[in-house]
C-alpha cells in the first residue's frame, strides 16, 4: 500500500447553493488513526462518501489506498470497510450467522470465516453470546457486532461514521477501549469522525477539524496545541480579591482571568515563565497552595479554531 492511505486536493461537494465540502486537502498515512472532528453539518459524512466514491466530487481530486475514487471507485471499497448511518446487521440472525453472512459475500474461505468469527467476537468479549438473534441485544453490543462486521473481510481501510453516537458513556466507553485495541491489533487505518473530543483525543494519532466544509486545522494533537494553544496557569488557594483580579487582568500577557470556588484559572495569550505570576499574586496577599501550568485540551483547541473561524467569517 501507499505510504497515504488517504490523499485528496482541492477536494470539494456542492449541493445546489450549499458547500458541504470545501477546497479540503488531506494526507492520512497508512497505518494511521485518523479523527475527523466537527459539529453536526460540518461535512464529515459527505467527505466519508466522497473518499468511498459513493458521490462524485464537484471539485478537486481524491486518492484511496492508491485508488482514484472518480473512476475506481470499487477497488477502493474493496479495500475498505465503512460503518456509516446504519449498522447492517440483520437482527433475526445470531451474531455468529450475521459474520458468516458478510464472510460469504466476501467470498471468504469457511475455515477462515470461522476463525475470524471466533477471534473477532472473541475480542469484543461477544463470544458466549453468539448464538443469541441480534435483535434481542442492547444498542452498545450491537454497535460492537457493527464494527466486528465491518473488520471481517480484512479491509486496509476503515471508515467509522460517529460510531459511539447514541450510546451511554459506559457503552460508549466500552466500545472505544474495543476500538483503540483492534486497531493496533489489526494494523488497518481507521478514519474516524465524530464530535465526541473525549474520544477523539483517546483513539486518535491526528486529528483534523472541519466545520462549515472546510479544513480548520490537522496534525498530531501536540501540533495543533502548539499552533492554538492558549496557555493556562490554574492556581489553588485563597485570598483572591478583585483589585487582585482586575491587576491580573490589566496585564499585557493575560488574555482572562476566571474564579471558581478555590481555582483561580490565568488564561495566558502567548507562552511565559509564570513564576513571576505566582510571585505577584503571593505579594498581593493571597494564599497559593498550589499552581500548575494545563495544557489545552481537544475541546479548547477545537473551540477556539471554530471561534477564530468565526470571526473571520
């Protein structure tokens, strides 16, 4: 396979008077966990069914796994597999029956077929179960089965549309522990959207922020902090008076300055030594436990190039 399992330029999709796509220029490596972050409407579905060749580009071009997705568009889907709005399981049948299924359509030897059965549902911890109909299982374990089916043929790529939407936190919770082991496990690269950043920030190894069709930021988590990142001073104790605030904020280094309860939290607008913060705010009297520079989070990071997108608009 090529070094990108993903490559696109100038990729874009019009529909009527809507840009759902724009102008977006990826490269994904093989191998990779990739996230691909934004709100709801952002354009991450469309951009899943661009890549698959599902729908044809108004612009620009895309490559997967080698493939032009224009003209070979079912080389690529050979060579992938996708977990979009629907699970494709077929609730009459057991979750054994439901693999076997696919493994057939795959055109997939019986004797591997059943060995991948028993390892993949052996590996969601599905395997007492899977003799039961589907239909009887909770929505966590059927999103599980989903994604088994999804690995089954042995796909190099995988696409996962918002795959823990819906679930409570401990399904949901669940199923990325499932994801994160799978994935080093079978060694495919995953291509995963969502606007859940806890789990972004869990799973992936880049990361891309998209929003109204367009490309905001990608890289490496640490890449993104460093070209975004706000740096914070959280402070622990008491005796912060408003005039000690208001001095604070007068600063030309401070962006904000926010309390709650014994948190004093400095919201910095570029990287410096805060020792001489802490210095000020113990000489203005106030009774500092603890302090302790954060680093910004997904959320942070992806509020403020939304914001910043924002504004230019």
């Amino acid at each position: 396979m090529d070094q990108f399992a993903i490559r696109t330029r100038s990729l874009g999709r019009r529909f009527g008077a809507v840009q759902a796509v724009d102008n977006l220029a990826l490269e994904i490596p093989a191998g990779t966990v990739f996230g691909f972050l934004g709100p709801n409407g952002a354009g991450k579905t469309t951009t899943i069914r661009l890549l698959l060749g599902l729908l044809e580009p108004s612009t620009g071009h895309a490559e997967v796994l080698g493939f032009d997705t224009r003209t070979q568009g079912d080389a690529v889907r050979a060579g992938s597999g996708a977990l979009l709005e629907f699970n494709g399981l077929y609730e009459r049948l057991s979750a054994e029956d439901n693999l076997d299924f696919y493994g057939r359509v795959w055109h997939m030897r019986k004797a591997d077929r059943q060995a991948r059965i028993r390892g993949l549902l052996g590996d969601m911890g599905l395997w007492e179960r899977r003799k039961e109909a589907v239909g009887t299982w909770s929505r966590g374990m059927k999103q599980k089965l989903a994604v088994a089916r999804t690995l089954f043929h042995h796909p190099q790529l995988v696409f996962l549309d918002e795959p823990t939407a819906g679930l409570d936190p401990v399904a949901a919770a669940a199923l990325r522990d499932d994801l994160a082991a799978l994935a080093s496990r079978e060694g495919v690269t995953i291509f995963l959207t969502t606007h859940n950043l806890t789990e972004a920030e869990k799973l992936c190894q880049r990361v891309g922020v998209i929003n109204k069709g367009r490309l905001l930021a990608v890289g490496t988590l640490e890449e993104l902090r460093a070209r975004n990142e706000a740096p914070r001073l959280e402070v622990t104790g008491q005796g912060f008076s408003e005039t000690l605030l208001a001095g604070l904020r007068a600063r030309p280094e401070v962006r904000n300055v926010s309390q709650s309860d014994w948190t004093l939290t400095i919201e910095l607008k570029y990287p410096v030594p805060t020792a001489p913060l802490v210095r000020l705010l113990v000489e203005s009297g106030a009774e500092v436990e603890e302090a302790h520079k954060v680093k910004a989070s997904l959320e942070d990071l992806f509020l403020t190039l939304v914001e910043e997108e924002g504004a230019k608009s």
